[in-house]
C-alpha cells in the first residue's frame, strides 16, 4: 500500500469518526430533551425501576397494526383487543361504577358481557341482532337466570334465595303459565290459564299433597288433598263456600253436602256396620237418618215430624217388603 492509499484510509477513516461522535451527540441530546421536557407524543413516558409507565401503550404486529390498546382516560381505565383485521373483539373497562368485559363477533357487535358492581354481579349473552337473550345475576341475597325471547321478553326465570327457589315460565306475550316454588315448608307447582290468571296447584306440605282448582277469577272451587289417612276432595261453588266434602277414612268413606251457608244439608257414610244417609233443615239440625243394618233392612232413625228421635222411635221396614228405592217423609 503506497503512502497516499494509507493517507486516504486514514481520511475515511476519521470522516467516519466525526459522523459517529455527531449521531451521538443528537441522540444524547434528543434523550437529555425527552426527559426534561416530556413532549406529548412521548405520552409521558418514563422508565423507573423496570417498570414503563404512560397514559397509554399499544401493542403491534408483524405489519404494524393495533393489536391491543391499553390506555387510561377520566372514565376509567382500559384494554381493548384486535383481531387481524383490526376489528375490536374483546373490550375490558375498570371506572368508578366497577368493572366490565365484553366480547364482540367479528362484525363488532357485543355478544357476551360481564360486569361486577357494587357487591352485584351480572353476566349477559346477546345475539346477533343485539338483543339480549340470556341473563345471570348474583346479588347480596338472591341469585337468578333469565332466558329471554327475539323479542326480549322473558320466557323463563329461576331464583334462588334464603328462603326458596323458584322458577317462573311465561309465554310469547310475557304472560306467566307456571310457576314453581321449592321451600322448607314443601314444593308448589301453579298452572296459569291464557289470561296469566291461576288455574291449577299442586303443592306438597307437612299435611302431605294437594291439588287446588281455581276458576277464571282465581278463586278455589276444588281441592284434592289428604286427611289424616286418607284422602279428600272439596268443592266450592262461585263464591268460594265449601258445598261438597269427600272423606275417605279409614273407617270408610264420607260424602257431605252443604249449602250457601257452609252448614251440612245432607251427608252419606259407609262403615263396617253399614251405610247411613243424614240430612238435616237448614238449621243444620238433623230431621231424617236412614242405616241399613247388619241384616240388610233399612232403618229409619230419626223422624223430622217428631224432633230429634229416640231409639224407641225406631221404625224398620220388614223384610218380606219391597225395599224403596227412596224415603219421603209425608208433610202434616
């Protein structure tokens, strides 16, 4: 190498130099003027104990578009994630009120969201119309579901709380049809008619199983039930009075009729001893009682035209007579 390739080299050489301790000096300055001065494309940017802080970061990716966006604004703090084709698909939310998620399809519409406010919880799911078609709810004291229709209104509903659990099913206009109760004291079931009005109930209590009847102004007018050890049926008329009772007892079954006052007119009961049919004025007094005896003759106990009669005044029917088919007691 001649003298003037080595003076050459050395030029470059220290050209090269210069241009590296000139890049250096910007760069120590361009970092001395971030620091003091804080610009706001700089966000404020400071690093401090390996931790970056800033009002907000984004994440990109291989071709420089938004992937995650985490910022902080007066409404609270957020994060929002993309997809690959820049589309928000999941959004969490920290302000004042409490916490939120939500997650999006890939036309950007809300499809599920959770939120966490003041002690109460909720999860909702959503279709693609934006409606809402399914809700979860924990509060302080009670826990629920709600599954809506297209139209969201409420098609089914179940509660829990400390007292029972339920469940409620309604129709396309809202109107409740059942209605399903579960508690310490027993389990109901009520049927509604199309009108949301009470129609039928099954319940089962400490006194055992019942179905209760209503008409269309929701009065009972029969009731299926247990007795002691046996079965009942009872019949109300429009008003709601009792005017027909069916016992079955272990002595044998008992049916009374009463009338608009609530007191019995006539009653029919079968024993081991046989069959015996009261009635009585609508004083509630007894005026006529037939039995029929262990020798299959029928005996007339009690005669209204003589008050409440005696045993002496016993009248039977012999047995080489035709049997009636019904008693009249002639008017005086």
């Amino acid at each position: 190498m001649t003298i003037e390739e080595r003076v050459e080299k050395l030029e470059q050489a220290l050209t090269a130099a210069k241009w590296r301790s000139r890049w250096l000096f910007i760069a120590c300055l361009l970092l001395i003027l971030i620091y003091y001065k804080k610009p706001a494309w700089f966000m404020s940017a400071i690093r401090s104990d390996e931790v970056i802080r800033a009002q907000s970061f984004a994440v990109i990716d291989q071709h420089g578009h938004d992937r995650a966006l985490l910022f902080w604004n007066e409404a609270g703090t957020g994060l929002d994630l993309r997809d690959e084709s820049g589309k928000l698909r999941a959004a969490m939310e920290v302000g004042k009120e409490g916490a939120g998620l939500s997650l999006l399809d890939e036309n950007e519409k809300i499809r599920a969201k959770v939120c966490v406010d003041k002690g109460d919880t909720g999860l909702t799911f959503l279709d693609e119309n934006g409606k809402t078609r399914a809700a979860l709810a924990v509060e302080k004291d009670e826990v629920g579901l709600s599954l809506l229709d297209e139209n969201e209104k409420i098609r089914a509903k179940v509660c829990v709380n400390k007292i029972e659990t339920g469940m409620d099913l309604h129709d396309k206009k809202g109107k409740l049809g059942a209605k399903l109760n579960v508690s310490e004291d027993g389990s109901a079931l009520g049927l509604s008619d199309k009108n949301g009005k009470p129609g039928t109930q099954l319940a089962v209590d400490e006194n055992g199983p019942a179905l209760g009847l209503t008409d269309e102004n929701g009065r009972l007018r029969a009731r299926l039930g247990m007795v002691e050890d046996g079965p009942s049926l009872d019949m109300a008329d429009k008003n709601g009075s009792g005017r027909i009772a069916l016992l079955v007892l272990k002595s044998g079954p008992r049916l009374t009729l009463l009338d608009d006052d609530g007191k019995s007119r006539a009653s029919l009961l079968v024993d081991k001893e046989g069959p015996t049919l009261n009635m009585a004025d609508k004083h509630g007094h007894v005026g006529v009682e037939v039995t029929l005896g262990k020798d299959a003759q029928p005996y007339l106990l009690n005669d209204y035209r003589h008050g409440t009669g005696t045993v002496d005044d016993v009248q039977w029917l012999p047995k080489s007579e035709p049997q009636p088919k019904s008693l009249a007691i002639p008017a005086e």
